[in-house]
C-alpha cells in the first residue's frame, strides 16, 4: 500500500492539464495539495493501530492485504465496515472523506461487466479484473466520472441539439474507441490517479455511442480538468484550526476526442447495461452516504451543542429539542445502511450489493 | 405448544370478571373469543409450514420446542426473527398481532430481575426463571400492565392527592405483598391468562411501596377488567371480510387490593431498578414496533394502491409519490429495528438487548 | 326572516325520501331534527343581539334585511363579515356551521350565469335572480350538490363506462330537461330546503349534456337520499353535554330520470362556463373554510389545553410549542381568509369574488 | 425629499469609524458606495411615477411630503401600503432593501415613548417627536441598533460577567448620559445617518441601566463599526449583472464611553417600557418581514422557474409541485402580513400597530 508521500509524488509527475482560476497548473501546486488532504489520510491511517482495521482488507483476486477503498465487497461484513469506516473518516476529517468515489465506481463495475458478459458472451469481465489487479497493486484514487452537462432534460441523449451534451463515442478503431463529451461536478478528479467514467442515465436500444464505460488516467491526452476549489477555506499563519485541513477542488472534465485503448473499455454499445451501471453506482453510493452523511452530522451535532453550551442554552428544552432532531436523522439514516448491508444480496459476479430499498 | 382450542378452552373456564356495556361477562363471550382471533392465529400457525419458521424456536432452559412469543431473546438473530415474525404476522391478520405485549414484558424482567440481584442480592431471578418455565411449558400469553392512572402530571407517585394514582403496595404479609391501584389501556388483557405488572415511569428512593413488580392470573381475586371493545367491525352474515377478524378489547384493570404470593413478586421495592424495568419493557416494545408499523403500514399501502388502482389514478405522479412516502417511513422504521438488532448488547441475564439509539 | 320551528315545520311537510339504516323516513325524524341542530342556530340566532350582527344583513336586490347565509357578497366587507361570521358560529357549535354550502353555491350561480350572458347571450342570470329573491325572501337552505361518482377518474365525464358516473341531461324537452346521476358526500342534502346542483370539474366540448346547473327542492320526484349519520353522538340521558347538540347526515343523492323546469334551469350546455363554476363554488367555498377550519381548530385547541390542564401539563415546554402549533395553523388559514376578503375583485355580476391566491 | 446624490454626499463627509478588512475606512469608500445601492434607490424612485405612490406619503406632524421610510403609521391603510412598498422594492433590487430597518425602530419608539410619558409623567414623546420632524425633514436614514453581545444567555444582563455584555449606562450626567457595550450584527448600520439604540429583550425592575434607548450619528465620538462585507458580489468589468447592484454591509458597533445628550435620549431607566420598546420594533419587523420576505421569494421563485425552464423541465410534476410549495409559503407570509394590517390597533400616541398574532 501507498505512502500519502509516494501518492503526491506520484500526482506531481503528471501532465499538469488542470485549469483553475484563468491557470493551468500541475498537481504539485499547492491549492491541489491542500485539497487533497482528507484522501491523504485515507493512506496515513492505513497503518495506524485505531483506523488501520477499517481502512484494511484483504483483496479476494490476489489474497494481498489493500487498501479498503480499492476492495469489491464480498459479504455483508464488508458492506458493514465500508459503511463504519466511512462515518469513522468523516469524524476524523470533519467532512467528506472523497475516497469512496473511487470505489463506488469499482463496485458498480464489477458487477455491471460481469452481467453485460453473461447476457451478450463479452469479456469485459475478465479486462476489468486486470485493472482491479493493477489498481489494488498500486492503491490507486479513482473518480467517478459519470454527470453528463445533459443540455435540454426533456430530450435523450441521441435527441439533444448539441450531440455533446452527452459523452460519446465519436471513432471506433481496432485498437480502442474515441470519445468527446464532458463529466461534470467531477469531485476530486483534480487529485486522483484514474478517471472512471460511465453513463449519467437509462439509455434507449438506438444510443449505442453512449453506452461506454471505461478508465483512463487523468492527465491522459485531450483530458481538460477546468476546475473550481469547491471548499477550501485559508488562515491567517499561527492561527491553526484543523478545520482548515478541509479542502475540495472539482471539475468540469472535457473530453476532446480522447482515445481509450480496448483493454481499459469496460462496456460498449450495450445500453441496457450501461443504464444499469448508473443505477449500480448510484446505489454503491447511497450506501456510502449512509456512512458519510451521519459522520458529518456527528460533527454538525457536537459543534452545536458545543455553541449551545458557550452560550449557556444547553439546558434549554428547544435547545435539547433540536439536538434530539439531528441526532435522530442521523441515526435513521445510519440504520437505513446497517439495514441496506443485512438485507444485501450476492450479484453474479460475486460482489456483495446493498438492498435498493434501504439505500434509495 | 398449545392449539389455540386449548387457548380458548382455558380461557372459558377463568372467573368472569369483564365488565363490558354494563355486564360482567366471562372470556366464552362472543365478543371475547372474537377479540382474541389474532392471538388464536398465533397458536394455529406454529406448525404452518410457512409461518412455523418464525413461530417456533428454541427454549435457551429447557431445550424444548416453545412459541417465539414466549422466548427470551439470545442473539441479534433471535431479534431479527422476533423483528421479522411481528411484520409478517401484522400482514397477514392486517393489525396489531398483541401477543408480544406479554413477550416484550418477560424479556423485561428477565434483564431487571438480574440487575437487581447483582446489585442488591436478592433473588428475583431465580423465581422468575421458575415462573418462565411454567410459562414457556404452558405456552401462555401475558399482558403487560404498566400505564397508571396517573393523575397529575407534575405530581410524582407518592405526591398525588389519590394514593392509588399508581398502583402501589398497601400491606406487606409474610407469604407476599397485598397491592392496590389500576393499569389503564390494558391491550388484549380480558383475554390473557396472566397479567404482567411492573412500575410506568422513574421513581424516587422513597416511592418504595411503588416499585412491585410480580405476574397475577387475569381472573384473580381482586382484578375487575373495566373493558371497552376498541376494535371489532361487524358485518352482515353473508358479506364475507377477512378485515372483520381483527379485534381487540382492551381493559381499565382495577387491582383492588390484589394478594400476590411472593414467588410471583419480581421486585419489591428496588426503586431504581423499577425505573429501569418500565424502561426495559419500552425498550423491546419499542423493537417490536419496528417490525408491527411496518406490517400495518404495508397493509395500508397495498389497500391505498387498491383503491388508487380501482379509480384509475394509480399512474398519477402524486398518487406515486404519497405511496413512496408510505413505502419511505415503513422501511425507515423496519431498517431502525434491523440497526438496534445488529448493535444489539447482552445484558448480565444472557438477555440481548436492542440498542436503544435505534429502538428510541 | 324564518324561526327554527318554521324551518322544522317545512322540513316534516316534505315528502319522505330519506334512506337511513334500512328504512326510508321523513324529516320529522328525531334523527334528521337532530342533525338540523346546528342550522336551527343560524335561524334561532339572527335576533340575538350578540350573533345578530353577524347574521342579519340586507339584500341588494330588495333592500330587506336577510340572513347573511342567503347573500351575495357586493364587498371586501361582505367577504370579511362572513368568514368573522362562520369562525363565531363554529366556536358555538363546536363544529361545521353547514349552512355555507347554500351561501356559497349561490354566490357561484351569480357569478356563472352572468358570465354564460355575457357570452353566450343566454338569460340565465335574470332567472337566477328569480330564484334568489324567492330563496331570500322564505329564509331558505340550499345544499351544494357538486360531487359526482365520477368513476375511472383517468376517463372524462364522456368516456365513462357507465354514463351515470357524472349526473347528465337525458331528455331536453320545451318546458324543462330530465336528468340522471347522482352527488356524492351530499352534506347537510338531508335537511335542506333545496339541492343546488352543479358539475364538479371541468368539462370537454362535445360534454355539454353534463354542463347542466339547476335547483330543485330536495323532495322532488325522482330523487332519492342514501343517507349517512356521519356524525351524531348520543348520550345517557340525563348526562348533558353540549357536544351531543352537534350532528350531521349527509346522503348519497340519486337522481333518477328528474324533471328539471326551465326557470330553475341556470346553465344547460356551455361547458367552458361548466368547469368555471365548478371551480367558482370551490372558492367561496374555501374562502369559507378560511372561517370554520380556525373555528373549529379553536375548539380543538380550548379542549386540549383544558385536557393538558386536567393533566398538570400545562406549563410544560412541549405542551406549550404543540399549542403554539396549533394556533400558527388556525390563524394562518384565517390571515389567508382576511388577504383573501382584502385582495378580492368584483365580477361582472357585482358579485364581490375572493382571490383565488389566498382561498386556494 | 433628499437625492441619493444628497445621500451620498453626506455619508462622504461623516468622521472615518469604520473598520473593514484591517483598515480604517471612511463612507466614500468603493465598498461602502456599492453596498448602499439598494438605499440609494429608495431615493431615486420616490419621484417615480410608477414607485412614487408606495415611497412617498405625508408627514402626519408637518403636512409635507416625505419618504414613507419616514413616516410614523396612522391607520390599516398605511400599514397595508408600507408591507406591499417593501414587497414590490425587494422585487426591483432582487433582495433586502433595508431601510425598513430605521422605519421600524422609529415606529416602535413613537409608541414606547407616549406609554412611558402616560406611566411616568416623563416627556420622551416630545422630545422624540422633536427628533421625528428632524429626520423627516432631512430625510434620514435610522439604522436599528438592538442585539447585544448577550454572553452567557441563561443570565440576565445585569449578571454577566463583563458588564458591558448589554450596553448600558456608565455614568449620568446633567446634560446627557454615557453608555458603553456593543450592538451586533447591524444591517446596514455604515451607511446610515443615524444609529437608533434600544434593549434587546425584557429587563427585571433593578436593570435601570440597561433601559437606555436613544438616536445618535453613526460617527459620533467613541462610536466604532467593525464590519463585515456580508453580501458584495463583485463581477469582471464588461459582465453586466442586475445581481451586482445588491450589497449589504453590517458591523459589530462598538459604543466606548458615547456621551448621549438630554434630547436624543428617548427612555432612561423605564425598564417595564425598554422591554416592551423590544418587542415593538421586533413587531413592526415582523410585519416588515410580511413584504420583504414575500418579496424575495418572488425573486427565487422566477429564478428557479427560468432554470426549469432552461433544463426543459418546467412540465414535470415535481418541479411544479415545488414551485407551487414556494408560492404556497410566499403569499402565506403575505396574507398573515395583510391580516396583521386589517386587524391593527391605534396606540395611545396615534401609531397604528399591526396585530401581534399575525405578525408573529
């Protein structure tokens, strides 16, 4: 497993193709290193005596001990430590923890590949689980790439004025396919390794050309990361909170004619899987939420009762009332992943996924 | 286990002493037996092929073969299934199944009998353990007594100008204890064989005479079931309803000064541990919600997309949208008692405990 | 102006067409007398020197003094006495005042039938006038008959299976038509003086047959009263209660083959006014509820104080944001009465029409 | 009636005391110039021929015309003109309009000052009616200056800790007092002409010094505003934006030793009247509010429909529903503000004054 250090060495090597504030800059800039500060410790803590059993596991393709947000969940323990570590993460970073784009985008694909291979006799199955090898290896950072700009939502993909609205294939060749388009609220593609990049939506039998997923490094050719610092507040020097370890930076990620070989598609034309992978990493997604979404409302929750109590209201009945409220949205929202992880269910491939129901 | 002609049978040889429309009436009466018609589906159903799975388990002190509703929850499965039985039963008779009322109370005691002897040596657990194999062997239904009068509100038990307010002790024999005082909204207990009574909120150290807990026949000297049929359409003979097999009185049940022998006393003074115990039965009523507002739930959701089917609105984006917000509370609340089943603790009993965050 | 008695002795004159519990009786019914209870106020009262005020006003069309409930509302001030006038009334009830129904079908004929002239170039307006000065002059009541059995709502009145779903013209003959259908939740049909009747939606234009809007006393031949007691406790006597003086039966009004003449006949097949004043009863009626929902919601709120009182909860912070609660309800809805009055418009009858905003 | 030029003018030639940014700023600064530009309007468009009849009134007092920001209320009308002048501003400068601010505090203490004069034979009414006629004349601009620091909330001023948690008087003297603490969170307070000091809430009878309400020029001696640029868009030069023309700058108003002369103080150690002068600007706020808040909503409401517009989904029913939910909310705030105007009262110094329960 990677260092935080061997993880920005590896960023500062990359084309710099990232545009941000009227500059194209690289990954060593300091805006993008300060952004990426909660995912650095998502490797730090990967030894540490308390985080360490959240954040490990063990790969089921190689038996080598991973990082746990590269792993395909395996049982319904697994979807239980994803969801815990997770909270856990967003406890200790006071926000989102970002990480689980990545392998959110993993698990919907594992299970999408293998299902596209059994109903149409492809092999994108076997493509994917060499990437997964090499993507475990190296402990790597994926980002989800999937918000098309969508242009008129009344219209489908193949109806839209500007065929760009929608990102497609444009040239198939023997070697690999050529896309264009644009993925947008693109969260830390800035700061990861791979862009994994799959359909928006359900796609009808004729929109073949969208119905492409696949991975492609992030500073790969015709790539164009034009990018906003979502949340990433500064201090004064010697003033220190650790509020200011937060950061965030997102992008509207373009497309131009970028060629991706064969052994990184991982589904092509075929539209009834493509919408279905939307689905399956929306709904690896929610089940992430579950997790992040009660570890940021613990902080929101102790911060205000911490202000409550500076300002002496803590014994108050609406004080008490509203503290009771958070705590309880939270709590039910936990339990909807504790409940999506017990009543989850095996998919073809073998990876675990969790009850639609719980987490819709 | 019992057939539920056996139930009926014991039933109808009780004292009468049900006051009902301005007659003392016995448990043969028409309306009684009528009442009781889901908790007679609890009986029929142990050895149904399908239901069997769910009714039936294993006694943790006998070994033997007893009705789930007479068990003492063991693990988070045993919760689970507890969880799961409720729901499917609640679908099947399309309300309130009642008999965990009694299985909610026992599971109770079984945690606050122990706490009070490991805190205070007594010797409560033994006797109720004697009292759970009679029992689980009888296959008997209990009703939990808990709500008293009350009075006013900002008056504590030993503060109200009526000492009876709260049923209490009013003299103490070598052989037990005489008690005096009501429980009010007493489900299903015109048609149980025991009542189970134990204290209905906090209590202070000197409200000792208030802290009793103990289990007394229904049809005990001294008992007067005030009852008011709460729940029991009538239809025209000939107009078939599955709907008019639901039923349900209830009782205002006067303990007017009631002998109860010391083998039935579960606590006897222990104020703190009577507060816990009000707490405890709240606790796993609580859990068994989870699993009944979600069986009633789907039973309205199917009946109000009947009828939106029947007046041709069943595609309308509002009419969709009111039957996701049913299907949302119903899963939230089922998913709530999945999570206080999975972060279940054991108590000193060997009792498994729901987590209160998710049972609150 | 008439007295109670009057308006009982009228009701026991009309032939009996009442269907309630099996048998088919006459408005001296003492269960028909009864649920008059809250009618009979607004007649007993139109003298009395605190609720006079409210009650008693002047025709515009003949200058004599009336009650309030048999005019048209000529001002903003108009809108406001009545909706003051039916918050009053339902405070001394404790319950719906009934008698609006009447008030408001009205103010929607004055509105509709003039509209129908100005367009249509029809007369029906001047017939309508007729009317209410024979409506005004013997003090009577009218009963809303709008709601249809409507059927497969996802099918127009035209396209029904059945097409007696929505009440229609069957026969046009030269002194009148002949209709046939039935109004559904018919309120208060049982003990009125006259059925007003009206469509209950809008209409297509090949739907003129069910564009028909007539009056017709209650008891005329060929309609029929399926009735609901649907509301009406009773008590021990002996144990007074003024609740008991509320009651209400509504009926299920079939019409039969009923001969309609011409000169109680205000719109016969100009659909597009049809659907107006479906909707124009709809809002003086609402404007209405900006009276009684606020007069009963105040009753609710008295009794639950007092029951918080009884209960030595009054004091307690819950206790008192539920109250709160409630009274930000009932005063919202009568604020949007009051905008409603201020903001309203005068149509080209002179009728003064509440805005569709705040009555909607 | 002044020009915003005036205006402008004479902010430009105020004694430099506001802190922004680490410096030390005087009116004329770019950013305090752009932050007044809703203000400024209230100038413009008093000549307006379609603004004119909301922004301009006459004194009661004087006769002459003046800016109805001016003007002390004297009857339901001009309540209702003041709520829709605020509504239909708010629409033109797509958000807060501010200067209500002034009229508010000047309202509640023509009220205040009459109540402590008939109570304690005091003459503040004289005194601020002298005032009055000053700021009507000039055409002043009153910034309301009432929330203290508070500190620890659970106790009174009088009990805090640091004595200058409230503001409060330090020393008294023949021709004036002295004061000293902060007011927070004051809208608009740098680009004002005048502070308007009252108590923030209700004061216990030894709380004398706190009962201090008085006006004077926001740069007098020992007056500090450390403020904050709440709202300040800034576009590129040549990307025009109506949006950019909305400002809003508040501060943190230090009072440090402020000498306050005999005629501006407008109550001295009436502490049942500073109480009740809180609420009535908190009263005459609330009915503010009644326009503002609808009038805002308006803007987010036509923003929101244009971006459904522009994504092609105006038509669906979620989106209609939601806008439908924003109206809903926006013309109920509008009718309780209407409501509040036709069920005003007359105080004892002639101010009209909306009800309290509709301007809650």
């Amino acid at each position: 497993m990677r260092t935080s250090k061997e993880y920005l060495a590896k960023l500062a090597s990359m084309r710099p193709n990232i545009y941000l504030d009227g500059e194209c800059i690289g990954r060593d800039h300091p805006k993008v290193v300060a952004a990426s500060q909660s995912i650095q410790k998502t490797f730090d803590l990967a030894n540490d005596p308390h985080y360490g059993k959240w954040l490990t596991t063990t790969s089921h393709i190689t038996g080598k001990p991973i990082n746990r947000f590269c792993h395909i969940h395996q049982s319904s323990d697994d979807l239980l430590m994803k969801q815990e570590m997770t909270r856990v993460l967003c406890n200790l970073v006071g926000g989102c923890i970002q990480r689980c784009m990545g392998a959110d985008s993993m698990n919907g694909l594992s299970v999408a590949t293998k299902n596209a291979d059994l109903k149409y006799g492809t092999n994108y199955h076997e493509r994917w689980l060499k990437f997964l090898e090499y993507f475990q290896d190296n402990d790597l950072v994926g980002a989800a790439s999937q918000t098309d700009a969508k242009g008129d939502r009344s219209k489908r993909p193949g109806e839209q004025d500007d065929p760009d609205m929608y990102l497609h294939v444009v040239e198939r060749r023997e070697d690999g396919v050529v896309v264009r388009g644009a993925k947008l609220h693109n969260t830390m593609a800035p700061y990861c390794d791979e862009l994994l990049v799959f359909p928006t939506r359900m796609l009808g039998k004729d929109e073949k050309d969208y119905a492409i997923a696949f991975a492609i490094p992030a500073d790969a050719e015709g790539v164009y990361l034009i990018a906003r610092q979502a949340f990433s507040p500064e201090r004064e020097p010697g003033m220190e909170a650790p509020y200011t370890e937060l950061g965030d930076i997102e992008s509207f990620t373009v497309f131009d004619n970028v060629f991706v070989p064969n052994e990184r598609i991982f589904l092509n034309g075929e539209t009834d899987i493509g919408g279905q992978l939307a689905l399956l990493f929306a709904l690896f997604h929610r089940h992430s939420y579950c997790g992040c979404k009660p570890g940021i409302g613990d902080v929101m929750l102790g911060t205000t009762a911490l202000l409550a109590d500076y300002n002496g209201v803590e014994k108050t009945g609406h004080t008490q009332e509203k503290l009771a409220d958070v705590i309880s949205v939270v709590e039910l929202v936990y339990a909807a992943g504790i409940a999506a992880s017990v009543k989850s269910s095996k998919a073809p491939s073998g990876t675990q996924v969790p009850n639609v129901i719980y987490a819709m």
